[in-house]
C-alpha cells in the first residue's frame, strides 16, 4: 500500500513532520508550515480515513497510524525528523517515534489528553443514540474553541468531524480510550528522544474542557512529566483545544523553542 496522503513542503534544515487529531486534517498546520517551512522541511499527513487518505475502521488505529507515519518517513528517506502531533495525533506521533527511533529526533506533543477507562460505557452508550456520532462530534468540537476563537474557523472545523465517516469515527473514539487505558504510558516511557508539550486545556473525566494558565498544571500533565524524564512543557494561555489555529503566533514561538534547544 502507497504511504498516506502528505504533503512537502520546503527543502532543508530539520524536517519537521505534522500529525493532525481526530476527525481533523493536514490543513490544520498550515501556519506552523508557512512560518517553519523557509528554515525546514516540513511534511503534513492525512491519516487514513480523514482528508484524502482512504482507510476502512478495520485499517485504523493508534498503532497502525503510526505505522504509518513511519512508513512517509521511511518513503522520503528524511534524516531525524521533530515528529509534531495535536490531541488524538499526540499518540499516532509517539507510536511514529517508537517504530522510527533512528528517523526520529524529537517529539512536540500538542494538547494531548488521557481517556479515563470511565469513557468505555459512555462512548458505547452515546453511539447507540440515533445519529450518536454526529451529534457527539458536534459537542466534543464545540467545546475545544472558546470566545476568542475565529468563529467561522471553529464552524468550519465543527463540521469537518460531523463529516467523518461515522465508522471511521466510532472506532477512533473507541480505539482512543482503548490505547490511552492500556499503551499510553508505557510507549511514553520507551520514548528515548527529546520531548515537549505545548498545554492548553484539561479536560476532565467527562471530557469537559477548560483552558489553562501560566502556572497551572493537571493531572495529564503530571503523568506526562513521571513518565518522560526531562519533558519540557510550555502553556498557551487563554486558548482552546486548537491552539495551532486560535494562538499560531504562540504555538510556532513554542516549537521555534524547541527546534533550538535540540
């Protein structure tokens, strides 16, 4: 099978690969590509099922997600890449590193969350409703953008989720809580490359969503820096969920940072 949909952009420096979250797409890093791409490769990637990579629920999951984005490293041949992953893309970019150590220089881990094991009967019994996931997609998405969003961005992203195909979407969601239950720390700890996470929101057991501030801390958080010695954290202030989107000056600042501490 062919890699995944990805665009280059951008043709030296240290390449700098961006992973989308669920129900979400390439386009969603198109600042961080403009700012970036004079001083680094930058490659972009649909992961399947979501924008112009086809893919089956039965072909997708964390794993095999970052299956794939190892394979676009392999099939570019890129030296070690700064892999760059938002919300669901967070773990697709930690399995990536784990099965390309040696293409892998870094990691930025943007907005990352944890599944509670509560979230198992709660996904079940919100998709046995009638258009389930539709309409558990629009409330997840509503919340991740705030007063200060752009509100035609926050629309436009909104129903992009509805738009994912609705199989796709349940085995995500379900395969989420699954990976973030029984793998998430443990493919934390195996990490052995420079990481960093740039923190917006908490998200509760619930998955009610507030924004953070300078200072403030959670227990996702907490367990990132127990499970990765060293982790570098910054917090955008004031934001939603997307702060490659409602914050891009910050979030480039931050993974500008990043680039030249390595």
């Amino acid at each position: 099978m062919p890699p995944i949909n990805h665009v280059v952009t951008g043709a030296a420096g240290t390449p700098i690969v961006f992973v989308h979250g669920f129900a979400c797409g390439l386009s969603d890093w198109d600042a961080q590509v403009a700012h970036l791409s004079p001083r680094h490769q930058c490659v972009a990637v649909d992961l399947r099922g979501h924008g112009a990579s086809p893919g089956s629920p039965a072909d997708c999951s964390i794993e095999r997600y970052g299956a794939d984005v190892a394979e676009v490293l392999r099939a570019l041949n890129l030296p070690p890449a700064v892999l760059v992953g938002h919300s669901m893309g967070c773990r697709v970019a930690i399995e990536a590193a784990l099965q390309a150590p040696n293409r892998t220089k870094g990691l930025i881990l943007v907005d990352g969350s944890q599944f509670a094991a509560a979230m198992g009967p709660v996904l079940r019994v919100a998709f046995a409703q009638p258009n389930g996931f539709a309409t558990m997609a629009q409330t997840l998405f509503a919340d991740m953008f705030t007063a200060r969003s752009n509100p035609a961005t926050a629309q436009a992203v909104i129903e992009r989720a509805q738009r994912l195909s609705r199989q796709v979407g349940e085995k995500m969601l379900t395969d989420l809580q699954r990976y973030d239950t029984y793998r998430l720390i443990a493919s934390l700890r195996s990490l052995q490359v420079p990481t960093m996470a740039i923190q917006t929101t908490f998200s509760n057991d619930k998955r009610e969503r507030t924004s953070l501030r300078q200072g403030q801390t959670s227990p996702y958080l907490t367990m990132l820096a127990d499970a990765v010695p060293g982790l570098r954290t910054e917090i955008v202030e004031d934001t939603g969920h997307f702060p490659q989107l409602d914050a891009p000056e910050r979030t480039n600042a931050a993974i500008d940072r990043f680039l030249a501490a390595l």
